[in-house]
C-alpha cells in the first residue's frame, strides 16, 4: 500500500504532466494566419538559395536529400 505522501506526490506529478502537455494546444486566430500567409514564412521563397543549400548537403552528407538526385560524398554528379 503506497504511503500518502507517495500517492500525493504521484498525482502532483501526473497533474504536471498533463497542464504542461495541454499547454502547447493552440489555435491560430483569424487575425493571426495574415502573418502565417507572408511569403517571407515559405520555406523555399528563395529557390537557388534553397538548390543550393541541397546541394552543398548532399555534397557533403553522401545523401540525396529527398530529392531524387543520386551521387556519392564527391560532389561529382
């Protein structure tokens, strides 16, 4: 049989867990997406920028990255 002193701390615990888990439930409001929609949020607005950033991964990681382009850790396609 746990000891009160052990099932009080157990529950504080459990209660902890679940406000810290609630706590990153969120939703965007209707006045907030405006600043979720600014190009300046999308991942690949600069489309060389993010080529190239590819390139020098695969170059130096030996992976394709997602892309479909093979080749080895040389950086010779």
């Amino acid at each position: 049989m746990p000891t009160p002193l052990l099932r009080r701390f157990v529950i504080s615990v459990a209660a902890l867990v679940v406000l810290v888990g609630a706590s990153g439930c969120s939703s965007v409001k209707p006045w907030e997406r405006g600043t979720l929609a600014d190009p300046l949020m999308n991942r690949d607005r600069d489309p060389l920028g993010l080529a190239l950033a590819e390139h020098m991964y695969f170059s130096r990681e030996a992976t394709s990255g997602g892309q479909g382009v093979g080749g080895g850790g040389c950086g010779c396609n």
